[in-house]
C-alpha cells in the first residue's frame, strides 16, 4: 500500500497525496516498499551529489582548489543566501570565470527575505542566486578540467555530461538512461524508486571515494545544502554525520542512512502529484514507522510530524498529516 497523506479542512478531508517509497539494504534487497518500485520517476536535483561525484572523481575540483563548504553547494539546491552566493562567487573566482559563463539561468533568492534584501538595494537576480548555481560551478570546474573552456557544459553531448553520464551508469548498471532537461538546463535522469534508492544507499558506504567526499561535505555543510528552514539542512543537522538527504524537484527525494544497527541504508520517496508540502511530513513518517530513526534524532525533527494549516488571519483551519499502513 502506498503512504497517504490527508490534508483537512476543519475535520473533514479536503485532499490526499499519494506516496510511493522503496528501502534498501547493503545486501541490496528491498526491505521495505509502498507503492512500485518499478516505478519510473525523474530524480530532479535529488541527483546532484552523483553529478558531482564526476568532478571530485576527475580530479577538477582539487585542480579549483573547492572546500568541503564548496562541495556542498554543488550537491545543493540552496536558497540564494547571502552564504551561497558568496560560496558560488569563491568558487568562480578559483576557477578564472564569471557568473556570464554560467548556464544556469536566473530566478530570485528562493529565500524570501534575501529576495526582499535584493529588491531594497535595487539589484536584480543573477545566475549566483540560482538554487543550482553551486552544481553549475562544479560542472564549470569539470569543463575547465576536461576541455579548457566553459561554453557548452550543458550540452548532452560535452565531455562534463558524458563524465557525468558514464559515471551514472558505473553506479547503477544502467546502459541506456533516459535523460531529459532540468529547470536549470542541464541533463538529469529518469529513473526507477529501486534505482534511486540503490544509488543513495552506495552514497551512504564507501565504496567509492568521489561519493564519501560528496557525502562527507553534505554532512559538514548542511547549510549549503539547502538553506534556513529548509528540510534538507534541518534533517542533515539532526543526523550529525549519520544521514544525508536531498530533495528534488516535483518532489522527489532520496535519503542515505549510515550506522542504522549496523546496516547503510538507502531510501527514495516520491509524491506522486509532485506536492511539495507532503514530502517532509511523509519523509519523517516512514522513517519513524521503520524505526530508522533515534529518539533524538526524531525529537530534532518533530515539526515535520504534523502540520496545521492556517488561513489569512492565522486562524487554524485543518491540518496535514500522514499514514503508513502496516
């Protein structure tokens, strides 16, 4: 059975979400799943720590001399604080580029008082407040490694994407991966709950080094992870070195989960309408149901258990909340 998660208006329901997640252990097998497995799903930026394992992996990203707080923001899909904006500026800088030779685009701080900040000293948005501007340098210090030069590195066809693809297909065995367009112009992968989840469970071993650098930079850095408030840093914090997480757009996530009674575990969720809202408080539901998580870690994470909804005069008007069948 899949998780639904209830959204009400007074007692009474108003809205379900659906969400279909799938477990797996170091052995490799399925331990837990709602929904399908099999089921086919974009990974959005939940793919990030895997597009910059290539460039750790290369050798670019100690050629650019990046830090671990720089690492991080390349798996991130950060607010566009003032942090990351000045990590995204550091990183260029290292690299002899500027923020023209981003490919990104452009879109407003996701965190609305920077956007207010921006407004106030009458500046506009550029590509260093984009949420993947931190991918973007990494795949610009891969460019710069590989080829000399920066223009393209977006293009399926350029050396970046390739390193990327082939990297892809050593992980998870896939010959032929379906690719498509992300919001931010370069190529992410379609894959199934089963593939996503295997990917995050090696991200929580060693097998690979480029992978424990990335994991190792997430779980330092939350903070360049996302950002203030978000789910993705607040649950890294609360993990302290034990999980790492990272959430994709039309809300799809993937969790790597080290040391739970020994086993590395690796988890991907998705709502099948693509709610944002249901994903935190879907996320937490399962991991508590499969008693993945400590009674401290869970306590950190206690205001994704439940939501209530509020009108415009705050006044509590339902709630959110989620339910796993046995």
């Amino acid at each position: 059975m899949p998780i639904l998660c209830r959204v009400t208006r007074g007692d009474l329901t108003e809205s379900i979400h659906v969400i279909f997640a799938t477990v797996v252990d170091d052995t490799g097998s399925i331990i837990y799943s709602s929904g399908d497995s099999n089921y086919l799903t974009c990974i959005r930026s939940s793919l990030k720590p895997f597009q910059a394992a290539a460039s750790i992996k290369s050798g670019a990203v100690d050629a650019a001399s990046f830090k671990d707080n720089e690492i991080a923001l390349m798996c991130a899909s950060h607010l566009g604080e003032s942090v990351h904006v000045k990590t995204a500026a550091s990183m260029l800088k290292k690299l002899g580029y500027t923020k023209d030779d981003y490919e990104c685009g452009v879109h407003p701080p996701g965190d609305i008082s920077s956007r207010h900040d921006l407004i106030r000293s009458k500046s506009k948005p550029n590509p260093l407040h984009n949420n993947c501007s931190g991918k973007h340098a990494g795949m610009l210090s891969l460019a710069k490694h590989l080829t000399g030069k920066a223009k393209g590195y977006i293009e399926p066809g350029h050396p970046v994407q390739k390193a990327i693809y082939n990297l892809l297909q050593e992980y998870t065995g896939i010959k032929d991966i379906p690719m498509e367009t992300d919001g931010c112009s370069a190529p992410t992968a379609f894959f199934t709950l089963e593939t996503i989840a295997r990917l995050y469970q090696v991200l929580a071993t060693e097998k690979y080094p480029e992978l424990v650098r990335a994991y190792n930079a997430m779980a330092a850095h939350p903070y360049n992870v996302a950002g203030k408030g978000h789910f993705d840093t607040k649950f890294i914090d609360a993990l302290s070195g034990n999980g790492v997480t990272k959430g994709g757009g039309e809300s799809v996530r993937g969790i790597a989960l080290k040391n739970r009674d020994g086993k590395n575990i690796g988890i991907s969720l998705k709502v099948l309408d693509g709610s944002s809202r249901a994903m935190p408080m879907g996320t937490i539901k399962l991991l508590e149901h499969l008693d993945l998580l400590t009674k401290k870690e869970l306590s950190s994470l206690d205001e994704f258990r439940k939501r209530d909804r509020k009108n415009c005069r705050d006044k509590n008007i339902g709630h959110i909340e989620v339910f796993v069948e046995s």
